[in-house]
C-alpha cells in the first residue's frame, strides 16, 4: 500500500479517482487519509474493514489495484474478475496467475483480463495507471476486458475433472 501511496497524485492528475477501504500501518492509513485531504472528491478513504462494503466497491468501481509485493493466491483479484472490475496487479503469485495482462498479443487474441505491472514501485504503478487510463480511453477494449474478466473460471469443475482424470489414468481404471 505505501507504493499506491505514492501513486495517489499520479492518479488523480490522470483523472482518476479512489475509494480506499482498510486498516494496518497507521503511517499509511494516515497518508491516505491526507491524499483525500488534498484532493477532495476525487479519493475517498474509509479506515476499517467491512466486507459487504468491500463487495459494493468492486461491484461499482471500474478497476481494482493490488501492487502485492508477495500474493501466494489472492481473492481480490478474483472478485474483481468477477463483478468485470478490472484487477491492476503487480507480476507476482497468484496475481499473476489468474490476471492475463493486456498487452497487444493478449488484446489480438481476445484474452487480457487485467493489467500486470512489474516491479512494486510507485513508477511502476504509475506506468499501469498510464496503460490502464489508456484502456479505459477505448471502450471497445475496456468492455472486452470486462467481458473476458467475467468469463474467467477459477471454480474446481474445469481442473477438478482433469485431475480426476489423472488419477484414473495413472492408477488404470480409465
């Protein structure tokens, strides 16, 4: 969260905006709190944790970030995929199993459900807020990614029969 801290102006000079919803470090929490300060109705910051509430934010918004240093798995990702709230990853884990970046081979081929970012830094943020902006510019691509993020199945059905078939495949009795 301290390098979406130093994105925040970024973003809001981009003409984006922030609904921020948590707690953990209070120098953060603080620093948040001052970028809404600074820039009133454009970033939104609510101290606390409130599931139902965190549901609507990504069920409204139009993209998510996670610039996760280290994310073994991660579900927010996954519910963004889900409401076609687009996630804004950083290339680590579980984010960058499940997020496929937008890039011009992954938009060609009808795939990109997100936007990946290497390197946990505010520039880097920065160059996926720039990209992401960019996206959101063409609604043509924007609603391609919504579509495909909404697509996306990460239920056991698909992988659970595979494995299932695995088994009986190494044990005989397929």
């Amino acid at each position: 969260m301290d390098v979406l801290a130093g994105a925040l102006d970024e973003l809001v000079a981009l003409g984006g905006r922030l609904a921020l919803l948590g707690s953990g470090d209070t120098a953060l929490e603080l620093a948040f709190l001052a970028a809404a300060e600074r820039h009133p109705g454009r970033i939104g910051v609510r101290i606390g944790y409130d599931e139902p509430v965190s549901h609507l934010l990504q069920g409204g918004a139009d993209a998510i970030l996670i610039p996760s240093r280290f994310e073994p798995c991660g579900l927010t990702q996954l519910y963004g995929l889900a409401y076609g709230c687009i996630p804004v990853v950083a290339r680590t884990g579980g984010l960058a199993d499940t997020v496929i970046d937008a890039n011009e081979a992954a938009i060609a081929a009808g795939v990109a459900t997100g936007v990946q970012h290497d390197g946990v830094t505010p520039e880097a943020l920065s160059h996926a807020l720039r990209r992401t902006m960019a996206l959101y510019a063409r609604p043509d691509r924007w609603s391609m990614l919504q579509r495909n993020a909404m697509r996306a199945d990460f239920s056991w059905d698909e992988s659970g029969r595979r494995y299932a078939d695995l088994y009986a495949s190494l044990t005989g009795t397929a």
